[in-house]
C-alpha cells in the first residue's frame, strides 16, 4: 500500500544537508513488493548496492532499524555526501550520558551488552546529474568501476531484484549502500567484511522501522479516536497541584495539558511562592476564568482584585513582583538578548512545533521537522557554550518559555511525527535533559501519556498558533 507521495524537498546539495539527523527519506511506502527480500538484501550489504531514489526512499524506511545513524560526510563541490551506520546491536559509543529522567521512555538498549556486532554500512546520496566514475577521490567511488556499473544496468542479479536501469544515466539523484567494516573475514577469503552476528528477527525484536513506527502511531491515533481518555494531570503535577488546592490570594488558573500554562507553573515553583493551582478547562469557560482573562484562555492568574492573561505577561510579572529568585538577568543588555530570544521561541518555535504537531502528512512532517530543528539550532547557537541552561547554570526566562515544548518533544512529537531526539554529546542534548531533569519543571510534568492523550485539546485551541511559514 502506498501511502504518501513523495515530496521532493531535497532537490539538492544544501537541502540533503540540512536534513534533521540520520533522516533521509521523506514518505512512506508500507507494504511494496519484494519487501522480504528487500529487507535481506539491505541487512546483508554483501555487494555495493546501487539503488534509485524511488527505491531507496521505499525500502530503506523498512530496514533502517537494523542500524543507527554515526556520521555524515559532506565534500567540498562534490555531487554526494555520505552517511555513516552503525549496526544498532555495536551499542552505545562509550561515553554517551544515560539520562536518569524518570519520564524518558525506557529504551530496551540500556539492558544488551556492548559490541554485538561490528558491521558498518555506507549510504552515498548521490545528487542529480552525478555519475559514477573511478577515481573521484571517494572510496566508494573506486568501489564501483564504469563497467560494474554497466553491468547492473543491464542485468538482473540471482537475487532476482530489479536494479536501477536508469539512475547515473538520466541525472536523477541515486543511492548507494556499501559496507564499509564488519565482523572480520566471511570465511569466503573474497576480502569481503564478515556478516552480522545475529539475524535480521533479532534486529526487529530490538526497535522498529520508521515504517513500523509509522503504522503504529497511526494506529495509537485511531485508538485514540476509538476509546475516551482519563486527560487526568497525574505523577509529580498532580502531588504539586494537591500540594498547592488551598485557598491563596494569588490564583493560578492552568491546565495539565496546556504548554502555556505549564510556564507559568515553572515559574512559581522555581521562585518558591506560594499561590492556589486552579485545573480549569479553557474549553467550558468557566465564570472565574473569563473574569481574570475575558478571552478565556488559558493560563491566566488573578492576585486580589488584579489579574492577567497571556503567559509571557505573567511571567514578567511574576519577575517584577518577586525577585527572591530571579530568572531574568539584571544586565539591561543581558536582558534584551533574553527577551529578543523569547520572542524567537514565541514567534518562530511554538508556531513550528504546532504545525508538525498538527502534520499527519508523512511528507509535510519532514518538512516541518527540518524547519523546526533550524529554529531550535538558531536558539541554541545563541546560548551560553557551557550551559547547560540558556544562560549557564541557573534557570532563566528563556529557559521557562521553552521548557514546556521541549518535553512536549520527546511526549508527542517522538510519538507520533517521528521527531529525532537530540545528537548525543551536543549542546541542544546538553540543554533538553538539563530542562527535562530540572526540579521545577518536573514538579508540573504529568505522566507522560497525559501529553499524548490531550494533544487534540492544545492543537483545537482557538489560539492561532498558525500556519507556519518559516524559512
Ligand atoms: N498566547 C497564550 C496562549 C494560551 C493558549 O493557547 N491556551 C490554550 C490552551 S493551551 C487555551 O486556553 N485554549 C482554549 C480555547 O482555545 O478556547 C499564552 O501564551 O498564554
């Protein structure tokens, strides 16, 4: 079954290169034919395989749980750039932190042993009007000599599968997989890298494909649709609202699935004030909502015969009145820079982060990840080097606007638009599990299906958090 058309949104050099990492295709195609063998030719790499683009974006999504992304290669006024794989089962490099977050899906990696296998593969994207020629200074290139390739223009090989007639020929971009490491010889003395250590079942029973995620989140939103859902706060954001029930002057009117609300909620906590968490249901408009904020969102907070609206208004309030622990910096200049961030995250990530929140498209979620990942790397380029908050080591406003999303990430986007987490070892990792770890921000986190299970009440939201047309 084919299920979405490919969107050629990577038409050349600098589009392939900004890609979100490890992905490379942008559709997906669930059920073409020869799958199987396919999957064997893929997990085997015993010879270089040459693949046209409309094959390699069908049936790599199928096989690309086998391995995980290491690295990519990018040559200065070169046609292609490569792509570095690991098989999955090597492990963890040495080094990469474990989070320790009690709310961070449990990855069945953390109990196999290291080093399992050692086989590597090579993917080479070769751009269109590329062709394959000895000695253009690219191993792989040398792989691949003019009259190898004739041949597989012209034959098809014993494992019965079509080869690409066309690829080099017509100017169409074009794919090869090789392998470049293995588990020492395969026994036949050809030379050639020996085969993984376990079988392609082992593989599957380890992580899905992107094609299995796929139809399984499809699947989670059909059930969705199917059974009504508790949409209860609950885990540490229920102990902190049953903490804070008691009638108090200052009102905090949220509610557990709401991102803006959750901002102002940090805010609180990280002060240590004392105030009345108030679960309100924006969509009923209840009397005292629409009284603290006539449009009859939330979050709104009211303090005597005052009150506000607007998230990021709160929370400059919350700063004036309570400096005990400030989250805004006292240098004017210092300060500015925060606020020019802020309204980064308001006006370029929020809208990016609802429009993939809001793509089922497969295609459209590529595109939509790439260009909020840009606006994330605008952000983190602009943070302090050492972190691991925005400013350095201690939370501040910029911190507490992005917080909210940036779990939504990991709750909803890894869940359903088939959102990467972050590189292992960068800044923006160092920043997400500093956010996801920090005391404040877990105290008003619920259990991380609530996100899931109310993602349609944020998305339906009168806000305009719009379309998105970032570039
Ligand atoms: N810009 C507002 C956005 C608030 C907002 O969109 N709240 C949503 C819940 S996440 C809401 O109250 N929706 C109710 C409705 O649309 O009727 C802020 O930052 O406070």
């Amino acid at each position: 079954m084919y299920i979405q058309s490919a969107q050629a949104n990577s038409s050349t050099a600098e589009a392939s290169e900004q890609r979100p990492h490890g992905q490379l295709v942008s559709r997906i195609v669930v059920d073409p034919p020869d799958l199987q063998a396919w999957r064997e030719k893929l997990f085997n790499v015993d010879d270089t395989i040459i693949l046209t683009n409309d094959q390699f974006e069908t049936y790599f999504p199928h096989i690309d749980n086998v391995y995980s992304h290491r690295s990519t290669q990018k040559y200065k006024r070169k046609p292609f750039i490569s792509h570095y794989w690991d098989c999955r089962m090597k492990g963890r490099p040495p080094g990469t932190p474990k989070s320790d977050d009690p709310s961070k899906k449990k990855r069945k990696r953390s109990a196999r042993e290291r080093d399992l296998c050692d086989v590597k593969i090579k993917i080479t994207e070769y751009f269109p009007g590329a062709t394959i020629l000895p000695g253009d200074g690219d191993a792989s290139l040398s792989l691949v000599s003019p009259s190898v390739y004739q041949t597989s223009q012209q034959q098809m090989f014993n494992d019965g599968l079509p080869r690409p007639m066309d690829a080099p020929v017509n100017g169409e971009r074009f794919w090869t997989i090789q392998r470049v490491n293995g588990n020492g010889g395969n026994g036949k003395g050809d030379g050639v890298a020996g085969p993984h250590k376990h079988s392609l079942a082992k593989s599957d029973e380890i992580k899905k494909s992107t094609v299995q995620r796929y139809i399984a989140a499809q699947e989670k939103e059909a059930k969705k649709i199917q059974k009504p859902l508790p949409r209860r706060m609950s885990g540490a954001a229920l102990a902190t609202a049953k903490k804070h029930s008691r009638e108090h002057e200052l009102k905090l009117y949220a509610a557990c699935f709401c991102p803006f609300s959750q901002r102002v909620w940090i805010a609180l906590e990280a002060k240590g004030m004392q105030y009345q968490y108030c679960e309100t249901d924006p969509f009923k408009r209840p009397t005292q909502l629409l009284e603290a904020n006539p449009r009859g969102l939330v979050p709104a907070i009211r303090e005597g015969d005052w009150a506000s609206g607007e998230s990021a208004i709160i929370l400059e309030y919350l700063e004036d009145h309570n400096q005990t622990v400030p989250l805004s910096p006292t240098d004017p200049r210092l300060k500015a820079n925060c606020r020019l961030w802020i309204d980064h995250i308001n006006a370029r990530i929020v809208p990016a982060f609802f429009a993939l929140a809001r793509a089922t498209d497969f295609a459209k979620q590529s595109e939509y990840a790439e260009k909020l990942q840009n606006e994330i790397t605008a952000l983190v380029q602009a943070a302090n080097d050492r972190g691991p908050y925005f400013l350095g080591e201690d939370l501040c406003l910029v911190d507490v606007h992005f917080a909210p999303f940036v779990l939504r990430m990991s709750r909803i986007l890894r869940e359903l638009r088939n959102w990467g987490d972050p590189v292992p070892g960068t800044r923006w990792q160092q920043w997400a599990d500093a956010l996801e770890q920090n005391p404040h921000v877990q105290a008003t986190t619920s259990q991380k299906e609530l996100y899931i299970e109310t993602l349609d009440l944020f998305l339906n939201s009168r806000q305009p958090h719009g379309e998105y047309f970032g570039s």
